[in-house]
C-alpha cells in the first residue's frame, strides 16, 4: 500500500444537521453571514475560531470505545462544520453510535456564527452516503422530566421520520402517515437523563435505493428515475433500465474511449451511479422539534451518556473486526496486492506479498 494512502475497511456516512429557523433568516451575504432571527445559529461553520465568521460547530461525540480506551473528550470529540447555508455536518462510521452536544451555550459559543440550540426550535437530522445496510445510533440531551407517556411521551409527539431534498433551500418532507418511522427506526426518550435516543435502519427504506425508483423532490416526483437522473455526463452514458445498469451511449461520439473497461469489466458510466448522495425520495432525515424553553436551555451542562465498548451497543453486534477482501494482483496493483490481512493496529498497513 502507497505509504500517503491510509484505507478503512468500514463505511462512512455524512450526518447533517440543519435548523430550520435557517428559513426566515435574512438572506446569506455573498462573503458575509447570516443569522437566524433569535441570534442562535449563524450560516457560515467554515472556519474556526478567532477566524473571520469564526464558528465553533456543533460537538459531537464517539460513544464506542476501542479496547482499553477511557472516556475522553479530548479523544472522542470532533465538531459538525459546514459551508455557508446553515446546515453543520461530520463523517460517521456505519454501525456508529454517537452524542450530539446539544448543551453548548452561547456564552461558550460567542463567536460570530453560533451552533447553540434554543428551546422550541426545529432541527433536521439527515444522512448522506447511506446504503440499505446502514444502522446508526445517536443520542443527544433534550432536557429532563417533559411531560407525556404513551402516546403523548416526548419522543412520539416531537420526533418525525422523512426526507430532506439533495439541493438547497434544504427542506423536509415528512414520510408516509405523517412522519411515522419505517420499519427498524426508533426513538426513545428518557425523563430521568433527558437522553432522547434515535436509531437509524436504512434496511426499512430499502426500496428508496432501487435506482428505477422516481425521482422525488420537495415530496413531488419529477417525472425520472433515480438512475436515469445520476447517469451522466448524458453526452456519453445513459440509463438502461432493463439492465439497470448505467452505460456508454452508443451514439456517442465518445463511444469508443467509454467502453474501455477495467479488469472487472467497468466503464466510465457505471461509476456515475455508484455512490449515492441521497436515495429517491431524498436524504433520510429525523426532523426534531425541541421542548419549550421551560424544559431546554443550553447550559454548557455535561450530559453525556457513559460511552461503551465496540460491539457491545447495537442489537445486531456488528462484528468491527472486518478484514480487508484481499484482491488478484492485476486489480489491486502490486503496491496493494497482499496475500494475508494487513495489519491494521499500525498507522500505515504493511505487508510484504
């Protein structure tokens, strides 16, 4: 392996969160910021502190600690940025559990473009780069003892499942029968700890990914199918239903250089639909209405739940010592063709063949 490479064996997700008082803010300044009309939540997280609209981000937490790991916010923090359009996001693992520091006030955040969140606002939670395998766990503070059971329990009556559309103005959709979650998606809130937490299942939106499936924007179909919409550039691929498969265009006047293939038989085409951004009815989303001020207040309160260990959390104890599917030489290249599993406890795996 090249010594400037540094390769995972998991799966990454992009968590983003989105606050929808983002929707009465004045417009966005060409080079400047915006914030929403309470002074909470600025639109630009680019850069960090003492920089021009310097932003702290939203803290977030890894909850699953590697073998012989203490709790350490030094070690398992790192802050949710973004660009200029309010929303602030991270890369997270599949199988992941995580906290979202929702406590940081804005004392603590006095920079020009907070992140503090504010009794009675909405929040949108939404994933990017997930596939039908992805199940994740977040937990975040929402204050203590708010009123409800049953029915009426916080989690049931502020927590809505649906999709944010994949290009801005971000907007949530709410999924069928009013938000109600799919198969495998829960919510739990805890009075005593004021933990609410959320646990994602793409395996209950399965179909959203099936690249036949409509396109759907702001909740309204456009008339195309996902695949047909990712297949590009249109002046050399196109979207072969039937095959389901994007390929080269054979009026193309480039038909000749796409249909050169790769050891595993591969065009250029076929990696246009390969990752998707979003599935077809949008980016899955959790969208969280905070209780009233009387029940939340960023405080700068330590509210974090005792972190675990890797699989020891999700239901299904996802195995975290994945190997590395070992590959021939002539498609892995000699630098990364190995006959035995790399070692990875060092920085930079190194096997001779």
């Amino acid at each position: 392996m090249p010594v400037t490479a540094k390769t995972s064996p998991f799966e990454y997700v992009s968590t983003a969160i989105y606050p929808e008082c983002a929707k009465t803010a004045p417009p966005i300044p060409l080079s400047g910021l915006s914030l929403c009309t309470d002074g909470n939540w600025g639109s630009s997280c680019t850069n960090s502190p003492p920089s021009a609209n310097g932003c702290l981000g939203v803290p977030i937490y890894r909850q699953l600690l590697k073998s012989g790991e203490v709790e350490d916010p030094n070690i398992q923090l790192k802050r949710m940025m973004g660009q200029n359009t309010f929303q602030r996001s991270a890369l997270t693992v599949n199988h992941g559990v995580y906290y979202i520091d929702t406590t940081v006030s804005k004392d603590l955040a006095s920079f020009p473009s907070p992140s503090v969140f504010a009794g009675g606002n909405v929040y949108d939670i939404f994933f990017l780069f997930t596939k039908p395998d992805t199940r994740q766990t977040y937990q975040l503070y929402v204050g203590k003892k708010i009123p409800g059971s049953g029915d009426k329990r916080f989690d049931k009556t502020n927590v809505k499942f649906g999709y944010e559309n994949r290009t801005l103005p971000f907007t949530f959709t709410a999924g069928p029968n009013s938000g109600a979650l799919p198969k495998g998606w829960n919510t739990n809130y805890e009075p005593a700890t004021g933990i609410l937490t959320l646990e994602t299942d793409m395996s209950g939106i399965a179909n959203d990914y099936n690249l036949n499936s409509n396109l759907v924007q702001n909740g309204v179909p456009t008339g195309t199918t996902l695949g047909k919409e990712l297949c590009e550039p249109p002046t050399t691929c196109t979207w072969n239903a039937q095959n389901y498969r994007c390929q080269c265009n054979p009026n193309s006047p480039h038909a000749d250089l796409c249909n050169q293939v790769n050891p595993a038989g591969q065009t250029i085409c076929d990696w246009s639909v390969k990752d998707l951004d979003c599935p077809a009815q949008g980016c899955p989303a959790f969208q969280i209405t905070f209780p009233s001020k009387d029940h939340f207040v960023a405080d700068d309160s330590d509210q974090r739940p005792t972190p675990d260990a890797f699989g020891k959390y999700l239901a299904d104890q996802f195995d975290w010592n994945v190997d590395f599917e070992l590959q021939n030489s002539l498609i892995a290249g000699q630098q990364c063709f190995y006959t035995k599993q790399p070692a990875t406890t060092m920085a930079c795996p190194a096997v001779k063949p």
